[in-house]
C-alpha cells in the first residue's frame, strides 16, 4: 500500500474516534456509533482517506451518507458508504456544512438589544441568513420573558435558559438593515439545497429540524440579502453600505473555525477597523480573546463576546446562555 494512504487512514480513524467522544457523545447516539465504528473499521477509514483532506470530516461524510438513504445501526451507515461510494463521494465534494441555526438568535439577543437602536446587522457566514433575522422570532427565556414580533408570536418560538451573570432582553431589536455573507450562499427558494440543510442536523434533533424548517418558512417571506463571496474580501464594502443613522453590528456564529489563523488576525483587525460593534458566537480556542478560558469554562459551549470581549457562554444550539463573571 502507498504509505500516504495508510498515514491518511490513520488520520481519520483518529479523527472520527476523537469526533465521537468530544462531539457526538451524549449528543447524538446515532453519530457516536458510526463515529466508534468508523475509527475501528480499516476498509471504511481507507475508502475516506481517498477524500481530499477538507473534506473528511464526519458531520459532512456523515450528512452525505444519510443523503444516501443511511440510517440507524453502524451496519447501515457501512453498506451505503460501500455500496453507494459515488453517489456519496461526488456529494460530499459538491457540498458543505452550512448547519444554519435560527435558535442561536436567542443567545445574541440580550446583547443585540442592549446597543443603540435601530440596527444595521451584518453577518459574516451567514449560510441561509437565518440569523440575520432575530427580530422576526419569539422567544421565552426560562426567567418569565416573552418577546413576540409586533404582529404576534412567529412560527419559530426559541427558549433559551438562563444562568448567572446574564439578564433577559426588554425588547426585540430593531432591525434597520441586515446584509450577510457567504461562501456559497444557501438560497432561500431551492428546496434542494434547504433540503440538504436538513440533513445536516443531526439525526436525533427532530425539534431543530422543525424549528429549521419553520425559520426557512420566516425567510422565504422576505429572505435576508446575502452576498456569495470570502468575507475578508466582501466585509469593507458591504459595511460601507449600512445606513447612517443605524448602529452597525457585524454578528456571526459557528464560522471563524473554517478560517486558517492568519485569516482569522485579518478579520479581527478588519472588524476593529469598521465603527459600530462586534459580537461573534464561537467555539471558545477559535478567537485569541477568548482561547484563555479553561476548558471547564469553555467545554462544548460556545464563547459570545462582545468588541472582542467574552460576556457569555451559550449552547451551540442557543438553548442556554451563562454570563462571564458577572
Ligand atoms: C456552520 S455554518 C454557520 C451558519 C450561521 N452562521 C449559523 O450560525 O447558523 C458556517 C458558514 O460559514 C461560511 N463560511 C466559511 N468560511 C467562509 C468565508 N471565508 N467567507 C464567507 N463565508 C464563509 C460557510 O459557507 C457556512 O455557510
């Protein structure tokens, strides 16, 4: 055997063990197994390692797997990497992992309505734009508040628990202009690719899945703009067109670990650069800011930090936000 493709077999067999304890365990049964069972499996791990490097990773095999029509025991998921190997290799390499996550507007909101309003909301990897649309959802966070679009409590209702050191929102943002960014982004009115959205939430999540499909519904009415293209290049030019008048809030969540870190200094330099302010939802080693918390602090949560300063820790979903020393 070619000694690169056994490193390569190696690297994902360590790579889908690692996924299935640090990420799927106690979250998803279904990918902790095919992740157990991928690391033990040498025929499968050696049919992954022919993939290109960026593309191996197991939410996105996994999601294109189950694009396939897998489902259920590791037995499943193998037969139908086996057997159906082109259908699911020339999917992987078309697609991406574009999980978009309406619920994570819960956990931006206390600090979104905290800023001078009206709003002029700019994210950066904005997939669908689902997040960009936080004023169109309700919400009812565990104290007692309740916050509804003026003309009633929307499809899409987020709960969203809250520990010490952060209070609910008083109102919903208002929102003047909203604007995103994307790679590729997902259009609003093809029902493949928001198909495909579905699929990449994770099998057990039946209530993301509907809550995702009700936010789609929210978009479609009015679907937030997003432009196709690499953020540092599209950031100056599209920021440049937020109204005056309006406090302009570059957002965004679960998108800074797709960067290299010489593009991720870029960002945060080119974001300092920008008036208004900053609030970035992401993994707590993805940002410089925020890599000194401890593990303990960090864990699975999310970091949400404000101008570059951690304020929260939130539930990758948006289901709980817990304040930093507050
Ligand atoms: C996991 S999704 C998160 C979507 C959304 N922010 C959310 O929290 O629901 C990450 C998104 O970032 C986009 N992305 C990754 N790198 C990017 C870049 N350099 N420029 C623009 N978008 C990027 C991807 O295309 C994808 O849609």
């Amino acid at each position: 055997m070619d000694p690169s493709i056994h490193r390569g077999t190696a690297a994902v067999s360590e790579a889908y063990r690692a996924f299935g304890e640090r990420e799927a365990r106690g979250v998803s049964r279904t990918y902790a197994t095919w992740a157990a069972g991928v690391s033990e499996d040498a025929v499968v791990a050696d049919l992954l390692a022919t993939l290109p490097p960026g593309k191996r990773q197991p939410n996105l095999v996994f999601a294109a797997a189950r694009w396939h029509g897998a489902d259920g025991s590791y037995d499943e998921l193998r037969s139908t990497l086996l057997g159906r190997w082109p259908q699911v290799r020339s999917t992987v390499l078309a697609r991406a992992t574009q999980t978009n996550e309406a619920g994570r507007c819960a956990v931006l909101l206390p600090f979104l309505a905290a800023l001078p309003q009206p709003l002029a909301l700019l994210e950066v990897g904005a997939s669908t734009g689902l997040c960009l649309l936080p004023d169109r959802y309700s919400y009812r966070y565990d104290d007692g508040t309740r916050l509804d679009p003026a003309d009633g409590p929307a499809d899409v209702v987020l709960p969203c628990s809250l520990r010490p050191g952060v209070r609910a929102p008083g109102r919903l943002p208002d929102v003047a202009w909203r604007a995103g960014i994307d790679l590729a982004p997902v259009d609003v009115s093809d029902d493949d690719a928001c198909a495909w959205l579905e699929t990449l939430v994770w099998p057990e999540h039946a209530e993301r899945r509907t809550r995702l499909r009700a936010a789609l519904g929210i978009a479609r009415r009015d679907p937030p703009r997003v432009v196709p293209g690499d953020l540092l290049d599209v950031l100056p030019a599209l920021a440049a067109e937020a109204p005056g008048g309006a406090t302009l809030v570059v957002l965004h969540s679960a998108v800074l670990a797709y960067l290299d870190a010489a593009a991720r200094s870029a960002f945060v330099a080119a974001v300092a650069s920008l008036p208004g302010h900053w609030i970035s939802n992401e993994g707590a080693q993805v940002l410089p800011a925020t890599a000194g918390l401890s593990p303990a602090a960090g864990g699975r949560h999310f970091v949400v930090a404000v101008d570059g300063e951690p304020r929260a820790l939130a539930d990758p979903h948006g289901g709980a936000l817990t304040g930093i020393g507050g």
